[in-house]
C-alpha cells in the first residue's frame, strides 16, 4: 500500500488543478485499506507543499466518535477537506460536500486458514461490486468525479462480488445449528447434505473442519452415522453468543461465577469499549495502562473487561468515568444492555434460574475460578509463553505476540506460562492474540478435552504443576515415605508435558474422570445439587492459581466466595481420590432422599 502514498498526492495535485476552473471548494473522499495506511497518507500530504491548502481527517472504526463526526463539518474558508478512510465510509455513511473519490482499489479481508486454524486479516483486491460502490461516494449531492488508482485490466480480474462469508470463516457454529435444526425438524439427514443445499455451499473439507472442532471441544457426538448433540452442544446451541463464548458461560454456571462471566461475554459481542484517539501510539499505550488497571494485577484481558464494566456501572458520573478509563460511552451502554439479554437467556435456556441464581454466583469473588470457566470454554485455545519471543499456540504450532493493548506484554511474561485466548489473527505475516488470560497448569488437565489424560512414566520435564500444589496432593495422599515414580503427564496431543510423581498423576486422572462426570450431570440438570467433587476442585484449582504467583481474590461482581475452601473439602481429598464414580453418584442419590424427607 505504501507505494500508493505517492499516487495519492498526484491525484489530489489533479483535482487542485481541476478546481482552478471549477471552482467548487468540495472535500476529496481517499480510500485506503487500513489505520496504517490512513498514518501515511496524512503525514505525506501534511509535509508536502500541498499541506497549508489542506485538512486531512482520518477516519476509522477505532477513532472517537467525536473524532468521526468532525468528517461531516466544512473545512475552513480557504481550505480543502480530505478525509482518509477505510471501508467503513463506503456503505455506511454519506459526506455532502465530497464530490472527488480516490480509490486505491485494497481493503482488509477476514479469511479463515483450515490448515493453522487461523482467521486471517489480509489486504486483498476489492470486488468490482465494492469499486462501484467507492465511486458513488463521489457527487452525491453535486457532479463529482472518482479516480481508480489501478488499470482497466485489473479491475477485470476482481471478483464481481466479494465472497460470501460462509466461504471464508470457521463455520462450526454453522455446523452447530445446523445439527440443531435438523434435530428439532426430526430429520436424520446430514450436516454436508444439509449445507449442500445453501445458496452458497461451503467444501466438504470445511464442513469437516468445524465438526472436529465440536467434537473435540465436547459439543457433538458422532454415533451412529451421524452427528448428534451432547447435553452441552444443546445448552450451547440455545445461547447468542458464539461456540467457546457459550461453553464459558455453561462452566461459569458450574462453578458458581456466572455474573462475572456473563458481564465479559457480553462485552465480547461488541467491538472493544476502549478508545484510542488520533495520533494512537500514544493512545495505546494509555489504553494498556488503563487495562492493567483495571485487571488489578492479574494478567487478563477479560478481567480487565469486567473492571472496566464495574467501575462505569458503579459511577454516578458516567461520562467522568468513561474519560478516566477511555471508554466510549455509547459502548457502555450497549454492552449493559447485551448484558442484561444474557441473563435472560442464560435462564430461558435452562442452564439458570431464579432459584438457582445465588448458587450459580457462590463464588462471584474467585479470579481462579473465573479463569478456570474461560480456560474450559475457551479450549484448544491455549498457548505457553516463549518469553520475549511472544507466544506459542498450541494449535498449529505458531508463534504470535499479544494484541497491541493487551494487558499481557510477550517479554514481561516467564517462559512456560499459560494462557487462554479469545482469537488469534493473521495480519499480513504477522499472528496475534487477543482477550489473553493467564491460567494454571492445573486447569487444562482436570477441565479441558474430551479424551483421557496420556501417562507415561519418565524422568524428563518441560513444565511442573507448581510444587504448592504438587506437595499439597503429596500430604494428603502419601502411603509412605519411598519416593515414587515420576509420570509424564500431557493433555490430548498437546506440546505440553507435565512432570509428577505416580500417586499425585493418579489422583489428578481420577478427579478429572469425576469432575467430568459432575459436569455432565450439571449439563443434564442444572438445578440439581453438586455432588462434593465439585468443592474439592474448586479448592485445588484455587490453590494451584495461588501458587502461580496470583492473587485469588477481586473485585468481581456477585457474593463472597463461600464454602469452597472448608475443612470438610480438604478432608474430602483422600476419600474423593479413591472414591469410584458411582458410590459418588450413590451419595448424591442419597443426600437428595434426606433432603426429601426433612
């Protein structure tokens, strides 16, 4: 793009020269493919002898919308207006006074990379349906003139029409709902047949990709010939929001901190609430530091979300709260109001109550938990820092950066860490992640896929569960003092390995068989009473988050945390290590005749 900056002044020295003559003083409409390009552009016409004649805008979704709506007000007398902008100006707003368009024919286009698992985000050709569009930007309200910068003959190889986004995204939540759908029609016909017949059907290679996706991550089943929903592919499939989106929220339930997540989910509909401004290195490094603020010190992008979210909602000011964090206002309320519809539909959908609403936020002020409930939603989403280098993703074997505000900086973080995220993006050849959240070891192996834990005996290492923990298990389940073997110990064919010894990697696969088993009874009905498997985990995982080096509390939204961390919990370790599902599943029967009897 950067050698368009040139044609660009040339274009506009053009129209200069026209309006010698014409004398119409209109603003000049400059498409470009994205924020980088917009910076460009301006600093070239400012420092160029056009620049005393001219007022160069920006615009762009990321701008305040303060700063957007100075586009639409007249350039001082003597002055030419030029605005700079993305796509967002060729659809979705008209300017009076523009009468000359320059189009350098590129814009960012959202794919999806079967191979990484990667969306991209690439500057590609426009369609020729999306120049037309450009050109008409120019005289709306007068004659005007739209210059292409590129040939006749490139303009004939573009594509007519853009692609349709089924074509060029992950379609697992398609899969997902069409699984349902079919469901509900009492049809046993196919998920590839059934797409087949859509006015622009996706590749059986497509098809195939989003429904490994469910099944690994729990939602669909494959029985019989054909693809059936799980008790969580239901719940999941009755919810707004997207795939890990809705499994978040389904464990946030679970383990007791549904407001919080509910409040982060909700946020995670709508473009980020955090505004950057004009002039944005400047401006980013503010928002990272308003974030880490936020996050009070943990290293989450999301908990800096519902930070931000708690300290707006709590302000009597709202418009001295939002300049303070450098939110945008008409976000805020948006996302209250997404907000607000996720509560409903958490209880429509079955998965709460109002008679089991307090049990679903019992432990509203454990950061451990909420991270455990995004680490289980989130998954495979995971990746282990490589220190400065950035971070390694667990799937496809790429190594990216945080995103540019995040709270998590690639070289403040420890070899080895873990973390959960939202996304990962390719931009040009360049990977980042966003909505980051550091997670214990711990969590991926008692919450996380669908198969067995591999273990293997062996005396080599690449990541330890944190010795806390480790020696917590040891004291609670040593037979004796002769030191026992180390196990490998690895999740799926994940690149991480963790090194315990024998009775702690026991313990740790049969807690992870009963918290699965708890789980899928939650699933089933979630008004029924957790069986006391579920205070045990909730008290390891809170400890092994702990030993990691973080604080378990915050100010989360919801009650105090209550009952996970009792002396019945921790006496329960030993019974619940050895304990076999079903005598569990005899003494949740059991507690609820008692309870039927009092």
């Amino acid at each position: 793009m950067r050698h368009d900056v040139p044609l660009i002044e040339a274009a506009i020295r053009y129209i200069e020269w026209l309006e010698r003559e014409w004398q119409t003083g209109a603003a000049i409409l400059v498409f470009v493919s994205g924020w980088e390009d917009i910076v460009a552009v301006q600093r070239q016409l400012e420092q160029s002898s056009l620049g005393p004649g001219l007022v160069v805008m920006p615009l762009h979704g990321q701008l305040t919308l303060y700063e957007q709506k100075q586009v639409f007000y007249p350039a001082p007398p003597g002055r030419r207006k030029v605005i700079v902008s993305t796509n967002i100006a060729e659809t979705a707003l008209t300017i009076d006074d523009v009468a000359y368009v320059i189009d350098c024919g590129r814009a960012k286009e959202t794919s999806y990379d079967f191979f990484t698992k990667v969306p991209t985000l690439v500057t590609s050709w426009i369609s020729q349906s999306a120049a037309q569009q450009r050109a008409g930007r120019a005289g709306r309200s007068q004659e005007g003139l739209c210059i292409h910068l590129y040939s006749r003959e490139r303009h004939g190889k573009m594509d007519e029409h853009m692609r349709p986004e089924i074509l060029r995204s992950d379609i697992a939540d398609v899969c997902l709902h069409s699984i349902s759908l079919l469901r509900h029609a009492g049809r046993s016909q196919a998920v590839h047949q059934f797409l087949a017949m859509s006015p622009s059907p996706p590749d059986d290679a497509s098809v195939e990709d989003g429904l490994g996706l469910l099944q690994r991550v729990g939602a669909v089943v494959h029985c019989r010939g054909r693809h059936e929903l799980t008790l969580l592919g239901v719940h999941i499939s009755l919810l707004p929001v997207g795939l890990h989106l809705a499994k978040i929220m389904v464990w946030a339930a679970f383990f007791g901190v549904a407001d919080a997540v509910v409040t982060m989910v909700a946020a995670l509909q709508y473009r980020e609430p955090f505004q950057a401004g004009f002039g944005q290195q400047s401006g980013l490094r503010g928002i990272k530091a308003k974030k880490q603020e936020l996050a009070e010190g943990h290293a989450s992008d999301l908990l800096a979300l519902v930070g931000a979210f708690r300290e707006w909602s709590a302000s009597q000011n709202k418009i001295e709260a939002c300049e303070r964090f450098r939110l945008n206002s008409g976000a805020m309320y948006r996302w209250q109001a997404g907000r607000n519809r996720l509560h409903d539909e958490l209880r429509s959908s079955g998965v709460l109550c109002t008679a089991n609403w307090a049990r679903a936020n019992r432990n509203g002020s454990s950061v451990a938990l909420v991270a455990a409930a995004i680490c289980a939603g989130m998954y495979p989403n995971m990746a282990s820092s490589q220190g400065h280098k950035g971070l390694l993703l667990h799937q496809g074997n790429i190594v990216a950066k945080p995103g540019y505000a995040s709270v998590v900086s690639a070289g403040a973080t420890s070899p080895g860490e873990l973390f959960s995220f939202a996304e990962v993006t390719q931009v040009e050849e360049t990977y980042a992640v966003s909505q980051l959240t550091q997670i214990s070891p711990l969590m991926p192996l008692l919450l996380c896929g669908e198969n067995p834990l591999m273990v293997e005996p062996d005396n080599t290492v690449q990541l330890g569960i944190s010795d806390a923990a480790d020696e917590w298990w040891k004291q609670e389940l040593a037979t004796g003092d002769a030191p026992a073997a180390v196990m490998r110990v690895r999740l799926d064919e994940g690149p991480e390995v963790y090194r315990v010894e024998q009775p702690v990697s026991l313990a740790i696969c049969h807690l992870r068989k009963l918290t699965r088993a708890a789980f899928q009874a939650f699933c089933a009905a979630p008004a029924d009473e957790h069986p006391p498997v579920v205070a045990i985990v909730e008290a390891l995982l809170k400890k092994d988050y702990v030993a990691q080096g973080h604080s378990e509390s915050g100010r989360l939204r919801g009650p105090a945390s209550v009952g996970a961390q009792s002396a019945g919990a921790q006496h329960a370790v030993q019974r619940a290590a050895v304990q076999p599902a079903a005598q569990h599943q005899a003494q949740r029967r059991g507690h609820s005749r008692a309870g039927g009897k009092r």
